[in-house]
C-alpha cells in the first residue's frame, strides 16, 4: 500500500477508456495501473514522472515502473486493438464523408541529457541523431510517428522507437503493410525523408498515392535531358507556360509543374517552388512529388500541407503529454509509455464535440480530474 493518499478517479476518463476494451486482455491489476497512468497525464503541471502515478493507484509507484518496464502483460495485443480502433475511426469518418485519408510520416527526437561515461545505467535505446530544428546532434531517443487524418480527425496510428537496429524505411514499409485498404482515395504525406521508391510502392499496394518532399539533386528529364532538378529549376522564368502562381493557406508560391520520367519512375509530377518573394533563390527551392498525375498544382500543395498536423501532434505531445520527459530508462517500458500517451491523444481527439481538437479534449479531462478532486474534497469534510 502507498503511503501517499488517494485521489478519486474521474468516472468520465474511465467510461472514456473502458470503451477502447483494453480490459478484456488485461488482468484487473494491470487495468488499474493503466487507468493510474492515463489520470496522472491530466494532473496540473504534469511532467512525466512515475511519481505523478502514485496519487491513483494503492500500489506503490515502483509497482507502476515495474508494470511499464518488466509487467507480464501483452502490450502487443493492447496495441493492436489500439491501432485497429484508429483505423476504424478515421476509416468511418472517410466513408461519411466522402473525403480522402491522408497517412502522414515523420519523425521526432524526445532529447535527453547526455549522460557521463560512468553512468551505470544508461538510458537504453538513446543516441545522438541530426535534428533539423536545432541544427545540429541532439542525444535522445528519435521516434518515427504515423498518424491516420481524415476530414479533420487526426489521430496517432504508431509511435515506433528508432533503436537503429532496422531503417526508419523499414519501419515505415512494415506499417504500410499491416494497414487495411481505405475505403476512398487515400495518400502517403511525407517529407524528403521517406519518399523512397520502397515506401512508395508499399504504399501503392495498400491503394494510398504519395505525395512529398524530395531532395532538390533528384533526376528529372525535361526536354529528355537528365539533370538535378535544382539544376533544371535555376533556368526557369516566370513567365514560362509551366509555372503557376497559387495560394495555399496564408501563402503565396511560384510552381513549375514538370510531369514526366524521373531517375526511379517512369512518370510522375514534380514540382520546383519558390514563395512569391524568393522566386529564383537557390536555397528557397522546394521540390514536390504526386504519384497521382491527375493532381492539379494547387491539389498537390493543399494536401501536402496536410502533412503539418504530425507536427501539431510532436508539439503537443511535448508540451501537454511530457513525451521527452519520460524518466524510465528500459526501451521496453519507454515504448509502452509511448503507446499509452498516444491512447490518451486518442481519447481527447474522439471525445464528442471535439473531433481532432486535441487541445479541447485536453482541457475537458482536466476540469472531470478536477472535478473528481473537488467533490472528494467536499466529502471529507462532510465525512470528518
């Protein structure tokens, strides 16, 4: 028993959860750690410590770590009830109505403090990676995030550690081959990263086009010649019947469209953009690629935009769900937290009324945590 005191559960995060149906592979004192788990994300100032979980369970908190780390439950079965209810979220909202599913790929790192040669016990599966953001190594763990959109609900399909012991392609090429064929038409979102020929054709076999970045050195063949495509884009001029001036969101881009062969594939459009005050600027150079060469410029750059939401998610991840806070240091117990964070994105973005809003769902289990505390407060003055 914990010596701390316990705080009331709200019962609307627990009908919440026990609508996911986790409980029918979980013993009933792996289901309380759970539920422990997922309130302490909603406590005030939340920031990723075991030590938050002790307020809901009457075990102790090392009971918590040691379910997280080493528990004897089947957290792959757990999983994959999670990503079947993912799927058919946003499967159902893409048959109501009407409109495409968008997979969207991209990575994150969840840094971490350099630890001393002598550290005893080190953070396993940590290593330096290149961040884009902070341009330069960053020490942590780097995770490879899938998420399922459609018609406004985004929600997180996988969280996958990368432990550099398989490619983030190979990841990402296993992912699209578990997921089920979508009931419209459907796209792989990616940056330059992951638009290999490998994910393009998996994903191809699940029914999704793709549409991302790609390095500005890719082969194209205008006019059948062969050359980089920032080669190529350096001769273009605004007036040339192929470039188009279009608005997406708040913004404004010059666009030559170019469709044919490419180095790796026999037909394809790819784009060359520049914002509307950089035309001509080598290092303002974007390249697009759509598989589907039906796509209009503006259709291509709309959708690609789409893709922004992966990066909603990290965000809020960092700041509402401690993501790079996590303090266990087994892989195993780091990517069971992982998951569980993604069950709560989950419950916030399905909550009715919400529909993707995470930040809304949020704020709503925060005030029923709140409320559950208030009304145990009022009781035990009653009571004493």
């Amino acid at each position: 028993m914990s010596h701390e005191y316990i705080v009331n559960q709200s019962d609307e995060i627990c009908k919440c959860l026990s609508q996911l149906r986790f409980k029918k592979v979980l013993s009933d004192v792996h289901w309380e750690h759970l539920k422990a788990i997922i309130h302490s994300v909603f406590m005030p100032g939340y920031h990723g410590k075991i030590v938050n979980m002790k307020y809901f369970s009457e075990k102790h908190r090392t009971s918590v770590a040691h379910f997280l780390n080493d528990g004897k439950w089947d957290s792959l079965e757990v999983e994959r009830l999670f990503k079947k209810q993912v799927v058919d979220a946003v499967y159902r909202e893409s048959r109501k109505s009407g409109e495409p599913v968008f997979c969207i790929v991209d990575d994150t790192i969840a840094s971490h403090t350099k630890p001393s040669s002598q550290a005893q016990n080190p953070i396993d599966g940590a290593y330096f990676h290149m961040s884009h953001l902070k341009k330069r190594l960053d020490y942590g763990h780097q995770a490879v995030g899938v998420m399922l959109s459609c018609n406004g609900l985004s929600l997180n399909y996988a969280m996958v550690l990368y432990d550099k012991s398989r490619s983030k392609i190979e990841i990402v090429r296993r992912i699209a081959n578990e997921l089920p064929a979508p009931p419209n038409d459907a796209y792989f979102l990616c940056d330059s990263w992951y638009t290999s020929n490998e994910l393009i054709a998996a994903f191809a076999k699940k029914g999704f086009e793709t549409i991302g970045a790609l390095r500005t050195n890719r082969i194209i063949y205008p006019n059948q010649i062969r050359q980089q495509a920032k080669v190529f884009a350096a001769t273009i001029r605004k007036d040339d019947p192929n470039v188009s001036l279009v608005t997406v969101g708040s913004r404004r881009f010059y666009a030559y469209r170019y469709e044919g062969k490419m180095n790796d594939r026999e037909k394809a459009v790819v784009l060359l953009c520049y914002s509307e005050k950089s035309f001509g600027n080598p290092d303002a150079l974007r390249v697009f690629i759509s598989t589907k060469t039906e796509l209009s410029v503006q259709e291509i750059l709309e959708m690609y935009a789409k893709r922004w939401k992966i990066e909603v998610f990290f965000r809020s991840c960092k700041q509402k769900l401690a993501f790079d806070k996590c303090q266990l240091r087994k892989q195993r117990g780091i990517e069971r937290m992982w998951m569980i964070l993604s069950v709560v994105h989950f419950l916030c973005c399905m909550l009715p009324g919400c529909k993707g809003v995470f930040e809304k769902g949020f704020s709503y289990f925060e005030g029923c945590l709140l409320r559950a505390w208030a009304g145990m407060a009022v009781e035990s003055r009653r009571v004493g």
